[in-house]
C-alpha cells in the first residue's frame, strides 16, 4: 500500500503526523516534542520524500524506509533527522497495526496490560518537603510505589540548583516514603565524576536503586568511572540515537541501564535495534518518555513487547502549571492506577487526537505522487 499524503498538526511543543495510504485508510504518530516546529519542516523537506512511491505492507517495509531516509540524508547525522523521522515511521506503525486490527505491542509480538510505573518529577524548583508532600499526595490519588526526583543542576558543572538541595532532597523523600518504595534519582549531566561518585553513595545510604545521567552525557569516560564506583544502577542514554554510540555505551559498560527515547531515536524500529543490541549483552532497557505526549504510548507498547524491559516505565506526574502544552490532544490518553498504566489495546497505538486540537494547529500537507 503506498502512501499518498503526510500532514503534520503542530505548535512549537508537539507536532502530530498523519499518513494517508492509498485505499484512504491513516495512520497517526508524532515527532519528537520540543521545538517541534522545526522538526516538522525537517520531516516534510528530508524524510517524506523518501517514502514517495513506497510500498508499505509489512513491518520490514517500514524499516527499509527508515533506511533509506538515513542513508538518503547520510550528512546529516543530527538529532533534527531523527527527531522528525520518528513523525512519519510512528504514524506507519499506527497504520500497520490498525490494517490488520491489532495494537502495535501486538505487532511486535508482546500482550496489552497494565504496566508497572515510576511517577517521575521534573522539576528542581521545589523544595525537598514540598516533593515529598506532593509524592505523598499522588502515591494516595495514584497508588505509585516508585518515584523519580531530581538531584543537582542539569548540566550543572557540579553546582545544585540552590546550595544544599541535593543534600537535603534524598534522606527527605527516603524517610517520607518509608523502606518499601523503589525511588530513583536524575542528574541531568549535573555532575563531574568525582562529585557524582559522592552523590552516589549518598544515594546508595538511603536505598535509592537508580542514578540516572550522573555527568555529562557526552563525556562517556566521565559516566563510565561513576558506573565502575557504584553498585548502584547508573542510567543513561536518553540523548542518543548514533548506533555506534550505542555499540560503545554497552561494550564498555558506560552505564547498567540503558534508556533510549523513542522519538529521539526516529522511532520504534530504531529503538528495536538498540533493545536488540542491550538483549545480547544481557542488560535491560528503561526508555526515558519525560512528558505525557506520545512518547509514553510509544514505549508503553514497546515496555510490553520486548524481553528485556526494566521493572518500571517512566510517568510524568507534572501537570499544566509545568507542561501546559501536554493537555487538551488527545481523547482517551491512559492515567495510572495502581501504580500501572495499561497499555493500549485498541489497533495501532490506540489513541484518539482530538479533533478540535488538529483544527487550533498548524497545518501542513505533503502529497505523494
């Protein structure tokens, strides 16, 4: 089935993609957010014409897209590509999925169920009893019993975001949620090595399981030596999405996790490349899906299809006052219970954008011939 029309809904936060194929049946996904606009001209200029006169039948058909939009446009490695394939190579999964009646993670061999979550804070302008208050809070509402909160500056050169807080935030949470929750911890790059070891075991004393981006993701000898200090998981990956980087991430056992975001990766059949590189290497995947978009519905499937999943799916718990663009998309997007979130189980990735959002976005048309 060939496609014949990409369109593209977005603001500068989040862009949706649809395909129409040729019999008129669509296909929904999305670019990866943040600056999505750009994403979306990078998408209608180097990825869509790639996939004109296509035949997209079956999932190797998407991969061998997916391929020839990279080898296509080899001189440009950068995560713009990426981020804007994943638009075009997420709207087919939908597609494919709703043609044969199943729910992508059925596609990819897994079962829709509910899925056991980590409630996951962004913010670092909070004070570490007003986290624990409101960690309390939700853990009630929500029945989470694992929590994500953050510790330093991201890409803070070993600063904290105001003098103490690191200190401070991990015993506050550990004694405000007791023994029995997993909690984990994300530096966003904040640290040099040195530090980032002190930080870690401070986090080990209190129980925490997980030290997510101790330094400078870039600086994978800087991480390595923290992964080689503490017996601790230390996390990583979320800004990656050059395979051989990949390669390297686990043959040197850089970090004991690795968490690749799907959008930033171009979407699913590139993010099975790494998942299948992690299998072999005995390691489990924990992607990181920071906001409530698309993103966590694409690795809920996934979470639920692959062999070597974490024990966990990141959940953002932030709300309109931090994310207001999150709201007001999509119809029927999953909220946890329990301290799950169900995977989808209607064909495709089981969404519905609503259509008064579609009609409030920019809009953009590519034909295919």
């Amino acid at each position: 089935m060939k496609i014949i029309k990409v369109e593209s809904f977005h603001t500068e936060d989040v862009g949706i993609v649809r395909v129409t194929m040729a019999d008129g049946s669509q296909g929904l996904g999305q670019v990866s957010t943040y600056n999505a606009d750009i994403s979306v001209e990078v998408m209608h200029r180097q990825v869509v014409p790639w996939f004109e006169g296509r035949e997209i039948n079956g999932i190797d058909d998407i991969a061998d897209g997916v391929a020839l939009v990279l080898e296509r446009q080899h001189k440009f490695l950068g995560s713009y590509l990426y981020r804007a394939l994943c638009g075009v190579e997420t709207a087919l999964w939908d597609w494919l999925g709703k043609s044969q009646g199943k729910s992508v993670c059925e596609l990819l061999g897994g079962t829709p169920r509910p899925l056991r979550v980590y409630a996951s804070s962004m913010k670092r302008d909070i004070t570490p009893e007003q986290e624990a208050e409101r960690f309390l809070r939700l853990q009630d509402r929500h029945g989470y019993d694992a929590f994500k909160f953050r510790v330093g500056a991201e890409c803070g050169r070993n600063l904290d975001e105001w003098p103490g807080r690191t200190e401070a935030i991990i015993p506050t949470i550990r004694r405000a949620l007791g023994p029995d929750v997993d909690l984990l911890a994300d530096a966003n790059s904040g640290f040099r090595p040195e530090r980032a070891i002190e930080v870690g075991h401070l986090l080990q004393d209190n129980g925490i399981q997980h030290f997510e981006e101790p330094c400078p993701y870039w600086e994978m000898g800087w991480t390595r030596r923290v992964t080689a200090a503490l017996s601790l998981d230390v996390t990583g990956g979320e800004q990656d999405h050059y395979l051989p980087a990949w390669q390297k991430m686990i043959d040197d056992r850089v970090v004991d996790v690795l968490q690749p975001d799907i959008c930033y990766m171009g979407g699913i059949t590139r993010t099975l490349q790494v998942v299948e590189m992690a299998r072999k290497a005995g390691r489990v995947v924990t992607p990181h899906t920071a906001n409530l978009s698309l993103v966590t519905i694409f690795t809920l499937h996934l979470q639920g299809a692959i062999d070597n999943a974490g024990p966990y799916l990141e959940f953002s718990i932030e709300e309109d006052d931090y994310y207001p663009w999150q709201y007001g998309i999509y119809d029927n997007f999953p909220v946890a219970k329990d301290g799950k979130v169900a995977i989808p189980d209607e064909p495709g990735w089981g969404i519905r954008v609503r259509q008064d959002w579609l009609q409030s976005a920019h809009y953009r048309a590519s034909e295919l011939s």
